[in-house]
C-alpha cells in the first residue's frame, strides 16, 4: 500500500458547487452530477450541462463500482502533501452506473490504495474514504475489489494480460 497522504498539507475550501459532494462523502456516499433535462451525467460537478447547456441540474448516488480505464504510476510527488505517498498510483475509472443511453460513461480520476503489482486495466475498484485532519473533508480513495481474468498490463513495450505478468 501506498504511503499516507499529508492532509495537513493540503487546504480543500468547498464550494456552491462542490458543497454538497463534500457533503456526503463525510456519509459515504458518492455522487456525480446529473443534468435534469437531459440525464446527463458527469464529474467534477462543473456548472452547466456539457451536453445540453441547461444549469437545472440534480446529483446521482452511485454506489461507485468502478473500472480501471488506465493509471499511471506517481513517482515524484507535485505537492507536500504527497511526499510520504509516493510511488502511487492514480487511475482514471469508469462508473458502470452511470451509463447513458448512447453506452457513455462518466470516467473519474481517483488515488488507488494499491500498489502496482496489484493493478492491471479492467480491473475493479470501489471508494474508501479516508478522514483528513479537516472533519468537513472526507476523501474518497480506491480500492481495487475484483482481479477480472483477462484484465491487462503494459509491460514496457505492449499490454499482456494481468496473469501472464504475476506469474
Ligand atoms: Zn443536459
């Protein structure tokens, strides 16, 4: 597992549009953002409907049942805060549940709890959420829940499925 995050380091100030994400990850729960008029679904919760325009807007609860779309490996940490983390990786993750009629659906970047070894493309992950030092800021991280066969790795010149590399 990857080493801890310095929550000290880091200020999150939420806003109207944020405030109640924040909200109810202090619950557990995670929400993107619905759009009313067009089931529209996306995160981070900007303003406004990217599809539509429309601002008359509501959240989704999903249970977070993700898929690893990709990752990368953070060797060097940008901020403070992540200095103790490093090496970790940040995945960007399909939501399943949030799927929209034309078969899109709504991808988040999230901070894996995991380490490399046990990561591959397909695999799958929930959220854990982390206390900070702040009680108002709960952090969503991800965990990888399921291995899922043929899921796969890229070993330095081309993918190979996960089992192949852990072999
Ligand atoms: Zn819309």
């Amino acid at each position: 597992m990857p080493g801890p995050i310095d929550y000290t380091k880091i200020r999150i100030v939420a806003d109207p549009d944020t405030k109640e994400w924040w909200e109810a990850t202090k619950q557990h729960r995670y929400l993107v953002r619905q759009c009313k008029d067009c089931e529209h679904k996306w995160f981070p919760p900007f303003p406004a409907c990217s599809k539509c325009g429309s601002m008359n807007l509501t959240w989704m609860e999903i249970k977070g049942e993700g898929i690893i779309h990709s990752y990368v490996v953070i060797e060097q940490p940008i901020l403070a805060a992540f200095v103790k983390a490093v090496p970790y990786l940040v995945a960007v993750i399909e939501l399943p549940e949030t799927r929209e009629k034309d078969g899109s659906v709504t991808r988040v970047a999230g901070v894996l709890l995991d380490n490399e070894k046990d990561v591959a493309i397909g695999f799958r992950v929930r959220p854990e959420y982390e206390a900070s030092n702040d009680p108002n800021m709960v952090i969503p991280r991800w965990k990888v829940t399921a291995k899922v066969p043929g899921a796969k790795r890229f070993d330095g010149t081309k993918f190979v499925p996960y089992e192949k590399l852990s072999q």
